[in-house]
C-alpha cells in the first residue's frame, strides 16, 4: 500500500532527491519503504495546481466545503487499523492514544463542517443604502470572508494524525476554502502518505479538483522554505520548534509579498498551586500532566509554582515520590529525545536550580527517565534561561514566597499558550488578582485542571503572545481557527444578482449574518 | 491656546529636542508655535504610563470606554471653529471638507461607543462542559475578545482629524480598551495638540488615568521608530506611504517580541470602465474623483481601464477636455508636491506612456495642474512601474482589448484597496466573470461608484493584499477594525463569579454572544 510517493495534486509521485526513512522508536529500526524527497520543480507543480484549483474552492458553497471534509473523516476512518498500526510503529506513542487522537481528528474535520452547516463561516455583514442621505448617499455596503488562498502546512511531529496531514490546520484552511499542501513530517512518513491518500480519495469522490490537496516529502530547511517563498501561497500554518518557526517567520516576510506564518512555537505553560491547593491527588495529576504522551505536548505543564514553608515542601515531595515511581516512554525520535536531554542538562547546570527527582528510564534506549527540578521564584525572574521550554518528560518546581513574588514571577514569564491556577474557595480572592496577570500571557487559562488536552470548540483558545505563537491575535483550535485563513472583501453598490450568494437579501445559503448592525440567525 | 507641547499621560509637556513647525501650505509661511520634538527619555515615559493605564482601561466595560468615546467626540466639537481654522492653515484642504471630516471624527467615534453600547465589540463564547462525558469530560470554556496593550498610532498627513490624532486607528484602539500614544504629524502639529487636548480631557471627564492617552511631537524615523521598538507597545495602526510602512513594519518584527503593524500603504485603486458604460457624465465623475482633494486620498483612482476603439477613444477624449478644465488644488505641504512631481514625471518618462490632458495649475506653487497619461493595457502587464503609486492629481489610462487582455492586466496588479467597475446590464456577463479577480486584488469591489470616499459601517473593508496593507485579514476602517487591537482568550472551568462579566450566564453586560454553538443576542 505505501509506495514512498508524495501527493501532488490528486496524484502519487515519486520524488527525485534523497530517500528519507521513518524509523521505529521502540528499536530504532528503519521503517520501509524510502521516501525520496521532492525536488523544487516538484513544490513548484503542487504550488501551481493549488492555486489553480483555488478557482473552483473559492466559489465553493460552505455545504460543499462540509460535504469534503466530512469525506476525509470518512476516508481517514476506512484506512481502519493499518493506519493506528503505522502510526505507532512511527511514533510509538501507543495504539490507544492513537485511537484517541484519530477520533479528535475525524471529530475536528467534521467539527468544521458542521459550522460550516450551521452557517457561520462566513462573517456576512450586509449595510443597506440610504440614498436619500445628504449631503452624500450612504451606499449599499456587504462584506464577508473570502480564502485567503493556498496554504502551506507543515505536519508537526507530536500529533502524527491531529496536527499532521489531515489536522487542524488543513481541517480549517479547507473550510474557509483554500488547498492545502502539506509537508509530511518525516518522524511519520508512511502515516503522512496513509491520511494524503485518504484526503485525495476524498476529493476525488466530492468531485473537486486534485490540486486542492498536495503532500511534499522533503527536509524543512530546503524543500519547507522553498514552499513557504512560493508565489503562489498565501498563509502557512506550522507547530513544532522555536527555531523552525522563526526560520518559516522569516521566509514569509522577506518574500516580495510577505505572507502569515501561523506558527505555534514554544510554550512552558505555567501551573500555579495556591495555598489551599496543596494536596496529593493534585500533586498526581501534576505529575500525570507532565509525564502524559513522554512529555511531547505543547501544552506540558514545564513550570509548577508551589508556595515555600512546610505544606509547600510536602507537596513537593509528593510531586518527587510520584515521580519517582514512573516510568520512561519512549520518545518519537532519538533527535527529540537528544534534544530533550541536552536542555533539560542545561537547565540541571543552572546556577540556583537543583534536582528534586528522577523517575525510572524506561525500556529502550529512548525512554528517558522524567525529571523534577526546583528554583526559587527570584531565581526565574533573575534568569530567563530557566523558562526554555524542555520537550520531554521534565519540569521545574518554582517556590514562591507570597502572592507578591508570585505576581512577580508571572510578570516576568515569556508569553505562553496556557496557564493554569489550583486553587480552593479560601484562595479565591488571590485567584481575582491573578487573572488579568494571566491573561496578559496566556492565551487559555485553566483552574483546577491541567493544561494537557485541547478541547476542540468554539470557545477554545490554543494561541498565546509571542513566542508561544508568531500571531496571538488567533488560535490553531477551534473554530476561530478559521479565520487564520480568510480576509474581509466588501461590495459597494454590486447589483443584487451578481453578489455572492451569502450578501443575497434573500440569504439562499441560509448564512448568520449582521443586517444593518443587528445579527440575524438562519 | 497652542504652547508647542506635547501630551503625555494627560499632561503638556515640552519636549527637550529640535524645534519644529508646521507650515501653511497656501503661502510658505511658517505657522507658530514651534514645537520642540521629544526625547527617548519622554517616549519611555509615555510608553510607561500607557502600560500602567492598561491595568485600567482593559478592566473598564463596553459602556465605560463607549462614554470615553462620546467625551471624545464632544470635546472635539467643542473646540469649534479653532479646530477648523487650525487645520485650515495646517492643510489647506478647505473649510468645507474639513467640516465634514470632523463630522466623520466624531461619528466614527460615536459608532464605535455604538457598538460597545449594542454588545457586540468583545466576541464572548461560551461552551458548557459536560462532566459526564466518556472518556473524558467536556471541559466549560469560555473564550472573549481582550486588548492588545498599548497602541502606537501615526497620524496620517491627508487627513488631519479622520486618520490622525483621534481618528479611526485611535477611536478603535480605544474602544478595545487599549491605550494609545499617537506620533503627532508634523503638517499638522497645531491641528493635532489642539486635538489631543480634547481627548485628555475626555479622559480626565470620565475618571480615567491619563495614560490612555498621549500625543508625542517628533521625527518618524527616530521618535516614532524607537516608539514602535518600546517593549509596551504592543501593536502599531499607521496610514501612510509605503516607504514609513514598511520601516515600521521592520521595526516591529525585529523586536525581541515582534508586534504587528497595521500599516496602510499605497493603492492605485483601479476604475474599470466596460464597453457599456461609456458616457460623458462618468468621464467627468473619474476627474471629480481623481482631483477631489488635490488627488490626494488613498482611495485615489490612478488607473482607468478603458476599452481600445472609438467608443473608448470618445470616453478618453471627454476624460481629457475635463481634466483641462479642472484647476490644481493647494497639495498638503511642498514636500508633498515635490514627491507628487517627480513621480508624476517618471511615469511620464516610462516608454509606452503617453500625455492626454494636463489642467490648470492653481495659483500657489504648491497647486500643480492634474494631468492624465495613456498607455495600453499590455505596457502595464509587462513594466510594473507603471502601477506605483503618484500621490497627487494624476492619473493613467490603461487601453485594453477585450475581456481577456483586461484580466490579464487585472491579474498583473498589486494588491488594492479598492478595484471598481463601471458598468451597465448588457455588461453583468463581463462584470460577473471579473468579480472573482477583483476579490483577489482588492479589499473592497464598487460598482458604477468611486473609490473615494470611505463609508464609516460594519460592512467596509478599507484594507486589502499587500502592498496595499501589510495586514490583508483586517480593515483600518468600520467595526471590524477593533479587531485589530484584540486577542482571544480563553477561561477553562474558572468558577462562575470569577469569569469576566460578559462570560457569566447572566450575562449582567448584555452582551451578544454564541453560546453552545448558538448566536444569543441581549
């Protein structure tokens, strides 16, 4: 079944350049069959047929859009086991978490077309005219969101299915109306070509055209870049590490017409314990949250604040104990897991910083044992070395001595995607002030959760101030997402029967809009 | 009345820097006071205050900032005749007009308070979890519309009170709840501390820390540079030339956190005349638009595409005659003017360009004659000089043959702010077939209209594709510019009296919201 082909346009291509491999963390075995990467003519020839099949997607109605990505979920589920079996002979992130996330993902694409069916995707507004106004007539005015055009996005490694080939970036680029290419990640490239495939079936069944959707093998530095300068792309959506989204950031706004990148970078998503929060079962669940999925979220707790004194300390050694009786999962690549090691060492070397717990290393030679390290609260603010994001399985313990230092602390944390307070109803009043501080930093705020999970929704934030995402301004979960994709066009005085259907007054698409200020519901 | 000071946090204070004045545009004369440019010392300390403002006014509710911006707009027409007078001699855009543009002022203010009282500026959603849910239970989200953080806004030199120191970037910052410091224009520096005032003691009016707002006197490059790099500004609105835009857009993103800029910066804003829509009263209407304002507006229509033939030849011949009629208007200073020429004369020195009319010059030295060019629509595909922007009362007529030559030279252009046709029912087949084009070029699509001439409404788009703006999903006019300044944010499982007001289920700040998937109007 798996050819180590890419997917331009509909169809299964052979690249010309290097044969790039998956391997199997478990045994660092190389995974068959190679894929060769593509070349340049290669990225350009997906760029050219998106933007050609951009014609026909556009002036696409939102049931049709709803009607494909419902079809992917469809053709993602028929793949049936084969594709949890590759997907965790390439991750091995487990077959249950792979079922899990298989159905976030089909839930997500179908997620998108119900608001889609609902009747919201398109922001109409309509303004009638007053043309007896004086001294100017007010013109008949009508606005809505338009695709922005082909979008670039670039599978993630630590979502081989929910942030990959068929995950929320494409999801919600396809609902607003623009192809999609992909550049497979290549920790997972026989489950990138397994879900292209699937995709490609899918538009091929709803009748639209191939160059709605591409999937490109290659390195992200060559191949990736290349992609992102292409004249044809509009927006790129991309999760994964600091330095490759700044990298892609920087691409996009030194071409001639710089474009969004909608990179989801970095983030140590901060959990604060308060005072009358200090008990085991949280203390668990910390280390849960932390150790979940090898640690390989970007919404792992890194840091967790615990007040200094006695009920502080003990709840550290809860924290310690637990720690201490895990057990290492493998990792989704050894590059991730050296990476992993080489900052969490860096941040064991820090002056201020001392070991709390080590767990035990799991089986394979990339399953390192979790850590716990802990600082005081003036030495994070004195140091920003010691929030670097450590992707893995470790976290440090920051002992703050009051709500002032805590305030403080907070202040001085980069920006985040979530952060998260326990807190009991005694502490409530602490929690008031700490609110707006949080606000200011994070784009989701939790109490008496845990930040690991990302429920898909309406009201679901996964973005944050800068560097947690190159774009606060917008979230890559949910059905916000969407307008990451889309800008604003509006017709002046364009005769009723030549507006877009969703501007008719006599709204065929059965659109929410606002009328002359006022939301009307379909 | 005018002490040649600058504003900040509610207080006239003198800068320490060169003195510098503004100029009447009709005479050369050098207008007083003088007023001395501030020092970095100062930008910090504006910068400063706005962050310490921030803690307040993002607190503040929709009805709280809607009465700022009514105190606005009442303590601007309080100003009266002044005002006028002022930015009279600043301008010489006219009595009349400035009348009228301080009518806009005021009701794009009180459209925005508008809109905070209706309920609708903060985007609320609520989800409600389900605890019951297996495997894992639906988490309650909550997610709403926050500010950004302080604002940097520079104040536009054609329009001295719409795009300036309470113009729409400020009135929509603020209805965000973000403070704002302007970079007063140096046309217009009486006009804009006349103004700043009004809105410091709106400010002062309604109880609010004077931080909300400043107004700094100095340089773009230096005072208005290091303002876009002071780390508490947290987004920047600028209307201007392409050249300052994109300064500041390199500024932004070369911050240790980049920040956007919402920069609007040149438009040729294409007219399309199909074959039907050839008459003599549109010709003149092109030249009233060309000129209105000494052309300049940067809605300005630069590009007329008119049909070759002699239909087309009669239509350029009445264009021609008007434009000989027309007499040059007093442009907004010689550095203006001097600009104008010489892109003017380098259009006109481009091979395949053609001279069709030139006007009467007017009676100052700063009133050049309007002039209108001709060149065919396949000079234009292949020199991409000739779309460049001339600031001023020129124009160029582009000859096309047939439908097929006019999208090919539609496709050849630059994004726009605008893109309008003019055209009558036999040519709806034509019209129908460019739209799609235009929405690919251009923010805004008119029809049997021109550019000029913005309406204030929920439906405009005054935005558009690069280089038109340097943000393509956003307006900088309309309701939906508030969305410039804001960021989502969401709110997991916080107990009911912690929330925000507009996210409890009471909904005590009647807000319109989606709840469970579902619009809710108050």
């Amino acid at each position: 079944m798996l050819t180590g082909e890419s997917l331009i346009a509909g169809e299964r291509v052979a690249g010309t350049g290097r044969v790039v491999h998956a391997f199997a963390p478990r045994t660092g075995a190389q995974l068959e069959p190679g894929f060769p990467m593509v070349d340049p003519g290669q990225v350009d020839r997906a760029a050219r047929s998106a933007l050609e099949a951009f014609a026909q997607l556009r002036s696409s109605t939102p049931a049709d859009r709803a009607r494909l990505l419902e079809s992917i979920a469809d053709a993602i589920e028929a793949l049936g086991d084969a594709l949890i079996e590759r997907a965790d002979a390439e991750t091995a992130l487990g077959v249950e978490r792979l079922r899990g996330e298989r159905a976030r993902t089909t839930g997500q694409l179908r997620f998108f077309a119900r608001m889609l069916r609902d009747g919201w995707g398109t922001g109409a507004r309509i303004e009638h005219g007053d043309s007896d106004r004086r001294p100017a007539p007010r013109p008949d005015l009508r606005l809505r969101m338009v695709p922005v055009g082909p979008v670039a996005v670039f599978g993630s490694s630590n979502f081989p299915l929910a942030f990959s080939n068929a995950g929320g970036d494409t999801a919600s680029a396809l609902a607003a109306g623009c192809p999609v290419i992909v550049k497979a990640h290549n920790a997972h490239l026989g489950t990138a070509a397994l879900v292209a495939d699937a995709v490609a079936d899918a538009v091929r069944a709803v009748g639209m055209p191939g160059g709605v959707y591409s999937s490109l093998v290659g390195d992200g530095a060559g191949i990736g870049q290349s992609l992102v300068a292409h004249p044809a792309i509009a927006a790129v959506g991309f999760t994964g590490s600091r330095a490759a989204g700044l990298a892609l950031v920087g691409v996009a706004a030194s071409r001639p017409a710089p474009i969004p990148v909608y990179a989801e970078m970095s983030s140590v998503n901060p959990v604060i314990v308060l005072p009358s929060a200090l008990d085991a079962e949280r203390a668990a669940g910390y280390v849960s949250s932390l150790t979940l999925g090898a640690g390989q979220f970007c919404t792992n707790p890194g840091l967790l604040f615990v007040p200094v004194g006695a009920e502080g300390d003990r709840f550290v050694g809860h924290v310690s104990e637990t720690v201490r009786a895990t057990s290492g999962a493998t990792m989704l690549s050894s590059g991730i897991r050296t990476a992993f090691e080489s900052a969490r060492d860096e941040l064991a070397a820090q002056p201020g910083v001392t070991e709390l717990a080590e767990g035990l290393a799991g089986t394979d030679d990339d399953a390192p044992a979790a850590r716990v390290f802990e600082a005081a609260a003036g030495e994070l603010i004195r140091r920003p070395r010691l929030q670097h994001e450590m992707f893995g399985p470790a976290g440090l313990v920051v002992r703050y001595d009051g709500t002032d230092e805590l305030r403080a602390a907070i202040g001085a944390l980069e920006g985040q995607l979530t952060a998260t307070v326990h807190a009991e109803d005694d502490d409530h009043v602490t929690l008031a002030e700490l609110l707006p501080d949080l606000e200011r930093i994070a784009g989701r705020i939790i109490v008496n959760g845990w930040p690991t999970g990302v429920e898909v929704s309406n009201a679901m934030v996964h973005g944050g101030p800068w560097p947690a995402t190159s774009a606060p301004h917008t979230t890559s979960v949910g059905s916000l997402a969407i307008a990451r994709f889309q800008r604003p066009v509006s017709y002046q005085n364009v005769p009723e029967r030549l507006l877009p259907p969703e501007l008719r007054d006599a709204n065929p698409l059965a659109q929410e809009r606002r009328v002359d200020g006022r939301m009307e519901l379909p």
